[in-house]
C-alpha cells in the first residue's frame, strides 16, 4: 500500500503546473513619467491672477471657388473686436488667437459693483481683491485698457497663408437676464448671446489643374500678289510737319 500511495503522489505532482513567478511591473517609458504620474493631484499657484483665455475652437477644411480653405471656429465672451489678435506662424503651420481682459475684472471698482450695499473698506474680501489688484499693477502690464495672455495656438494639418478674413458672429443663449428699474422706472430683460469668430486662412499649396492643350488657329494662304501696302499711310505716329530738314 505504501508503495502504491508514493507512485501516485509522484504521478500527481508531475501533473501539476509549475507556479508562475509573480509578474513585475513594467518600468515607466520616460523617466520623467514616474515623477509626473505622482503629481498629477498636486498643484502649485505661483501668482494670484491670470489673464490666459482659453477658447473652445473648430478646425474645418474645404474646398471654395477652387481654392482650399481652412476655417476655424472659436467661441468667445460678446468683446469688443479690439479685445482678439490673430497670427499665423512663419512656416504657416500654427495658427493663434489671443483674448484680452477688460481692465474692469482687474481693479477695485469691479468688487464695488458686485458687493453693492456690503462692501466695507475693511471687509476680508475687499482687502483680499485690493492684494491683487496691487499684484495686478506691479506685475502686469496693461495696453489700452486691456490685460493681454498667452496666445491659443492650434496645429493645422497644412500649411496655410494670411492675412485672414474674419466673420464676427453673435449668437443667441435663449436666457435672459432681468435688470430691475430704479426710480419708478419699470424692469428690463436682455438677451444673453455668444460671439462665435470665423476665421479663413487660404491653403498655400494649390490645387493642381489639367494643363490645357492650346489654342489652334488655321490661316488662308497669304496671297504673294496682293497690292496693299505694309506702310500704314493714315499714322498718326509721325507728324512730317514738326520734322525739320
């Protein structure tokens, strides 16, 4: 019995898979993603204030009265047209827009509005914004009435030419908001809309188009006893009075 029992725990244990070492876990491809995936949650405010816009956008390109266009959509706060700058770079392959800050957002009368009745010189938040307002004016640099970011650059997919032609866009929200009337006056409702820029950049490579065959004309022989005269006698051109001899 003994020996049966020993052959078939041998016979068992030759059946048995071997156990898997345990897999271990695949090194990061960069170096710099193994840091950069443990600070992914951290984030680091150096300034109390930035005026860089980013704008939702649209890339469409196609073909109008034979030329190739690229189109781009951006939507935008209702600004006035002086507050975007547009710009392509050199190799025609980036195009940019850039959105100003009126300058209302970045000082002290913005919070006066909004606290209205509340706002006390010595309140915790006024103080806080007349910080950043201070911040504002030491560190930020204003061009007519106007607090400019870093530009919003798209790649595009060919390469184009400017200058562009724009298309200003103001679109309906469908909400509106009501302003209530002050001395008896009754209240008012204004619409809110949505400014949507079109900008058209013509493509630089040309469409390349079928090589015309030419023209052909067919003339009658020229006659070698023809009379007329290779000298036109009606030219104006010489005037034999004003010739002296």
């Amino acid at each position: 019995m003994s020996i049966v029992a020993t052959a078939t725990d041998e016979f068992s244990a030759s059946k048995m898979p071997p156990k898997k070492a345990p897999k271990k876990p695949a090194p990061p491809a960069d170096p710099i993603d193994s840091i950069t995936e443990d600070l992914d949650q951290l984030k680091v405010v150096g300034v109390s204030y930035s005026f860089d816009q980013k704008v939702p956008f649209v890339v469409k390109k196609y073909c109008k009265n034979d030329e190739d266009v690229m189109e781009l959509e951006y939507m935008c706060l209702p600004m006035e047209q002086e507050c975007f700058k547009f710009s392509l770079s050199e190799d025609g392959l980036n195009a940019s827009i850039t959105v100003a800050t009126p300058e209302v957002f970045g000082e002290e009368k913005r919070m006066k509005k909004q606290m209205g009745d509340k706002y006390k010189q010595n309140d915790p938040r006024a103080v806080a914004h007349k910080n950043v307002v201070q911040e504002i004016r030491e560190n930020g640099k204003m061009v007519n009435g106007k607090h400019w970011g870093a530009p919003q650059t798209v790649r595009l997919s060919v390469k184009c030419e400017g200058p562009p032609m724009k298309v200003w866009s103001y679109l309906p929200l469908g909400s509106y908001v009501d302003i209530a009337g002050k001395n008896g006056r009754p209240d008012e409702r204004h619409r809110q809309f949505v400014l949507v820029i079109s900008v058209f950049y013509k493509v630089a490579k040309k469409r390349i188009k079928k090589e015309k065959t030419g023209t052909t004309k067919v003339f009658a022989s020229l006659s070698m006893d023809s009379d007329d005269s290779d000298v036109d006698a009606n030219d104006d051109d010489l005037d034999f009075d004003d010739v002296s001899m």
